[in-house]
C-alpha cells in the first residue's frame, strides 16, 4: 500500500473506507459493462456521518481507473473536503440534490448509455414489452429534460419528479437509480438499462407486429416485484448479498485495484 493511500486510510473512518471501497468496484463494473461515457456520467455514495458528505468520481479519469483513494469528498454546498480532482458540476448538482432529500440514497448510479438514452427519448416512455420493463415500472418516474444540469434550480424540480420511486428516466438524457446498498443501486440500474436496450430493439419491428405485455400479467408482475421473489428457502444469504459478492468476484478478476 502507498503512503497516499495509506494517508487517506488513517485520515477516514473504517465505515467510510469500505464505502469507497463499494464505490470504486461500482465505477469499474460500469466500465467493464461499457456502460461509461468517456469522463462523463457518474456514481455517487454517502458517506457514513452526520455531515451529509458525499463522494464522486474525479472528473479527468475513466472509470476503469477509479480507485478506493481516488474518489472525491464533496458537500451538499459542493465543497471539496477530500480529493485531489474536481468535479463534474452536472454531476454534483444532480447527485446532490437526491442525497439531500433522500435518505434512502445511499448510492446513485447516473448513466448515459446510447440505449439508455433512446429509450428516455421516446414520448411514451419505459413500455410493458417484457419482463424487466414490468419490473422497473412500478418504481420508474421521469424528469423532463432542461439542458445540461448546471443550474442548481433544477435540483427541486428533479427531486419533486421522482418522488419516493428509486429509477429515474431522464428524458432526452440518460438513466437513473438509487438503492441503500451498491448491490440493490446496481440491481436496479442493470434492470433499468436492459429493459430500455429490449425497448429500442423491440421498436425497431413494424409497431403492429410489438407485443404489449397483458395487462393481468403486468399486474401480478407488479405485486411480485413488491413482494420480493429473489430468496428461495435455504438461500445463504439476501439476494443483495448474492448480488454483491458477483460483482467483487467479476471487478477483482478482469479490473484490480479498485480497493487501493
């Protein structure tokens, strides 16, 4: 370990630590996804505390070369407490207004995937064309798009917008969720940006040959979703457990370093 990551490690808290830790893997899966958009489009967690810090990737690196020690501490003023890098404004300004009326925000995962974006830019939003459109509609809100996110007033708007629901469509922009753990943010982020990738490919046929889903099934989906189907008797562990432990196995195996 280097003295600049040994530094950090002695200056925050164990708790704080293994959130950078969550963090980083989160940016490398993006990457090994190819769901990043060269410096841009962000990740954001809490930082364990009462002082309503968060962290954010540096703006000037990839995501492939986010690291545990390299993430930078900002405050919900945009205050640079820790790191050696700036910002991206647009991030901050989105990030920070969720973390602030959320409490449940304990990560945000903000992308800008090409189909992510087609799909936020047809007027009849997510459609229930398959199964994992049924599972993120119940929880999917959408934020008109405003042009880039600079402007700090936008944050009221965006926030009133998505309400208690954990996805986000951004129109004209890109794809959002939240989650208490990195596991379920990344759960929910994948659901999403799979369910708009079978959309554009779905729309791509003749419209009278698209199959709405059944409204009876797109029903039951809902109150499945609601009610939680991933544990099975005898599981080892929560579906988020599960979920956490592939996704270190897959980061530590194609991107180490992530946790320097």
């Amino acid at each position: 370990m280097n003295a600049e990551v040994q530094s950090l490690k002695s200056r925050v808290s164990e708790a704080e630590w293994q959130v950078r830790v969550q963090l980083a893997a989160l940016y490398r899966l993006t990457a090994l996804f190819g769901w990043d958009d060269f410096l841009y489009t962000h990740i954001s967690a809490r930082v364990p505390g009462p002082d309503r810090h968060f962290l954010l990737n540096p703006l000037g690196l990839w995501f492939e070369e986010v690291s545990a020690s390299n993430l930078v501490k900002v405050d919900l003023d945009g205050r640079i407490i820790d790191g050696q890098w700036g910002i991206n404004q647009a991030g901050y300004v989105i990030h920070s207004a969720i973390h602030a009326a959320r409490e449940d925000a304990h990560f945000i995962a903000h992308f800008h995937t090409d189909d992510g974006m087609a799909a936020s830019s047809h007027s009849v939003g997510l459609l229930p064309l398959n199964q994992r459109a049924l599972a993120a509609l119940p929880d999917l809100a959408y934020h008109d798009y405003e042009g880039v996110a600079l402007n700090l007033d936008e944050r009221e708007r965006l926030v009133a917008d998505l309400g208690q629901k954990h996805q986000l469509l951004l129109r004209n922009h890109g794809t959002l969720a939240l989650g208490h753990s990195a596991a379920q943010t990344w759960s929910r982020i994948y659901n999403l940006e799979k369910a708009c990738s079978a959309q554009v490919r779905t729309l791509a046929a003749p419209k009278e040959a698209v199959l709405i889903a059944p409204k009876e099934a797109q029903e039951e989906v809902a109150r499945q979703v609601a009610k939680g189907f991933e544990r099975q008797p005898g599981d080892r562990s929560r579906h988020d457990e599960l979920v956490w432990d592939a996704i270190l196995r897959k980061v530590q195996k194609h991107s180490p370093g992530f946790d320097a």
